[in-house]
C-alpha cells in the first residue's frame, strides 16, 4: 500500500519525534499537534533576516513584505475551507475567532411582552452537540451570558441516543426544526474532538436556514483534514486553528471563513480595528471604520509574521498535495487503522475496547476513538513504550489519528503489532 502510495513522498517533508534512544516514534497525534515541516525553519528565519536588515521597512521590502503578508496565506486557505479567497482570512487564534464571529452572527432578539413588562428573548437559541470542545462552550456561556441569558435556557445540547456514542444526522435536523423561530444560531463541529464524528455539515446548515437561523462550525478538528465545500454548503461561518492536522505549530494563527453574503454587506456586525480597515485609507489614520470587503474587513490587528510564516510554509504543501488527494488517502489509511484494530483484538483477549467513531468513512475524518475499559491508560502507557504516540482523552478514550500527508501504512501496522503484545 504504502508503495502505491502516490503521496508517500511528503513524510519526508516532515520531522518526527524520536524517542530516548533515538528511535523515530510512530506519531498518531496529529489530531492534537501536527508535525513540523521542515520547510518551517526557513520561512521563520526569512522573517528574522528581513527584520534584522530592514527593521521598520521590512513592511514594504524584503522577501515577502509585512503589510500584506496576511494576503500570501489567503489562496491557500480558501483551497482548505473549499472557499472564494475573499472569504477567508488568517488572523488571531481560534477561540478569540469564536467569540468575534459570534459578536456578528449570532444577535438574539428581544420583544417586549406588556405583561410582564419585560423585554423577553424570541429567537436566541444556539443549538451545538452535547460534550463539545470546552472552549467551545464556554465562549457559547459567555456569549448568552453577555445578553443576559441563562445557559440551560438558551443552549440546546444535543447527546446521543441512549446507548449511542454519536450523534444521528436525523436527530441533529430534526431538534433543528423543533427549536424552530426560536433559534438563532446553530454552531456544530465538523469532526467531533472526542469521537472522531463528522456531522453533515451541508444538512445541518440547510436545517438551520429552513428555520431562519444561522450555521456556524468550529472546524478544529476538520481544516486540512476534509475537503471542505464552505461556500457551496452556504455555510454562514467557520473557524479553525492552524496547529492541528494544518501541521503550523503550537498556539498558531486561526482561519476565518465568513459567506460572502455577510463578508461583502459592510452592514455586518463585527468588532472592528485597523488591519481591517479599507487597505488604501488605512493610514490616513483617520475616525470612521470603512471595512475592508470579505473576510478581510473581520481583522483587528497586524499581521503577526512569524506565526504565519510557518503557517504558510505548511500550506503550500497541502496546496501541492491537494486536499481532495488526503482526504482519499485518508479514507483509506483511516479504514486500515479500522481492520487492524479490530483483527488484533479478535487476537488478543487482553485488549478490551470499542471503536466508537462511526465506522462509514463518510462520517469521520482521520481519527479512531477507543473506548477503553479499566486496562485503557495501561494500554496508551504500553504504545507509549512501544514508540507509539497517540492521546489520552479523560476519562477513558484513546485517540489515534493517522494523517494522510506524514502517515504510512507501516505506522497502522507497527500499531498492530504492539497491540498485539499487550498485556496489563
Ligand atoms: C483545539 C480546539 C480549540 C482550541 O482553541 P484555541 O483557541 O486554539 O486554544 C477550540 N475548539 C475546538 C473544537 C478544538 O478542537
């Protein structure tokens, strides 16, 4: 397989974690952190150079001048979110991101009710699956907070069916249409950090629109990892971190995707600052916010060069190596992973666990959650020692996540084998 591989030339595009004795260590994390391009260093040390030559004027000199060095990643990204470039934009970090694409898309409305004498809510509900990425929900908490909402009122969880680990598509919809005129926002992941689920994200959306609502996706675990049709979807916005199977580094720039139809309408909500600002009077330094149009117009602050630098160091190899590519790729390794699992557990009594991500490739990315019995911790702790990095998810999920661009089919297999030779 990994002969046939026409992809099998970018692993050594990147640099591996070796272990105490110098062994190269099989790396199924890039779910959490993706390796480092070896491109990287150069394009970090670019930057170091032009400001060490031209401080101030590295702005409008040197190999890639600063003012419009967002610009140099925008191409790239519209590829990942399957997107129109003004769509897009590079900047902050995710859920910063989060919170400034809520503050636009996501503005309950009140009425006034005589009765009580009140202004009571009307459309405000956000609707988002049950068990979300913490982060997520707090900025959610906070966000209803902020109106004056309470959490357990304005927020729909949505949890699996008993006994059910993930979500069902018809269930997702259907909770949709019941919350109705009164939700104003829908706000899913693509793929789910814990169980490795994809949602429909195309389904969802248009559930949402039906009822007048907006769709938003935490897209964390999914940029660089599906071959995403944003646009094509008319999903209203999205956000991501560039750390993850976008391979940029730990605590890297966020992407931002926001439809046209709201990016182009200058009337749109946001919170403003100066990057933002219309490019040729940005400098005139003078009051009133004309934004810039697009995703653009969503920048609050200067480009920060060196974190992007490696962003786009590592996008030009997603941009050679074409999403559509891994995704397929990735189908493939991911079924592997599947069969290996299963094969060595069926040969193995002391391994005791559950695949809970669904098993039809259509709906999940590149990662495998196991549930795991008591033996789960001394099972990551024994692939540990067998040079084999996945992750530990509290209180009792290994996750492996083989990625398309540096993972081989030999890695799934040397997974097997150690698995194979365990014993608690
Ligand atoms: C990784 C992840 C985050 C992390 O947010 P940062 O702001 O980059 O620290 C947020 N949400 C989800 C769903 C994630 O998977």
């Amino acid at each position: 397989m990994d002969l046939n591989d026409s992809l099998a030339k970018f692993r050594e595009q990147f640099i591996f974690p070796t272990n105490a004795d110098g062994e190269v260590q099989v790396y199924l994390c890039g779910n959490s952190l993706g390796l480092q391009p070896k491109s990287a260093k150069k394009a970090l040390e670019n930057e170091l150079e032009d400001w060490a030559k031209w401080g101030v004027e590295g702005h409008f000199h040197g190999k890639k001048p600063w003012f419009h060095y967002h610009k140099f990643l925008t191409d790239y990204t519209a590829e990942i979110a399957g997107a129109k470039p003004h769509e897009v934009v590079v900047m902050n970090h995710l859920t910063v991101n989060l919170h400034l694409l809520m503050f636009s898309f996501y503005r309950p409305t009140f009425v006034f009710n005589p009765e009580s004498g009140k202004n009571e809510p009307k459309r405000y509900k956000i609707i988002m699956e049950a068990g979300a990425f913490p982060s997520d929900m707090y900025a959610v908490q906070t966000q209803v907070e902020s109106f004056g909402l309470n959490y357990d009122d304005a927020v729909i969880e949505l949890a699996p069916r008993e006994g059910e680990y993930t979500l069902r598509t018809e269930d997702i919809l259907q909770a949709i249409q019941t919350a109705g005129d009164s939700l104003a926002l829908s706000f899913f992941s693509g793929v789910q950090y814990y169980t490795g689920q994809l949602f429909n994200m195309p389904a969802i959306t248009e559930a949402a629109h039906k009822v007048g609502a907006l769709a938003g996706f935490d897209l964390a675990h999914t940029a660089g990892n599906i071959d995403l049709q944003l646009h094509n979807w008319d999903v209203d916005f999205a956000a991501w971190c560039s750390y993850k199977y976008l391979n940029s580094g730990p605590g890297n720039v966020s992407g931002v995707y926001i439809h046209e139809k709201h990016g182009l309408n200058p009337e749109t909500p946001r919170m403003a600052g100066w990057w933002g600002h219309k490019e040729d009077v940005r400098f005139l330094m003078k009051r009133g916010y004309i934004p810039e149009p697009g995703a653009a117009g969503w920048q609050m602050s200067n480009a920060p060069v060196f974190g992007m630098a490696v962003h786009l160091a590592s996008l030009e190899i997603f941009h050679e190596a074409k999403i559509a590519n891994l995704r397929k790729k990735s189908q493939s390794l991911t079924s592997y992973l599947e069969f290996v699992l299963l094969d060595v557990k069926s040969q193995n009594q002391h391994l005791q666990f559950e695949i809970i991500t669904p098993s039809n490739p259509d709906e999940r990315g590149a990662q495998l959650s196991i549930l795991t019995n008591q033996n789960g911790k001394a099972l990551f702790d024994h692939l540990f020692n067998n040079n084999i990095i996945a992750d530990w998810r509290e209180p009792n999920v290994i996750r492996m996540a083989p990625a398309p661009l540096y993972n081989s089919y030999q890695d799934i297999h040397a997974l097997g084998e150690a698995c194979l030779n365990f014993k608690p």
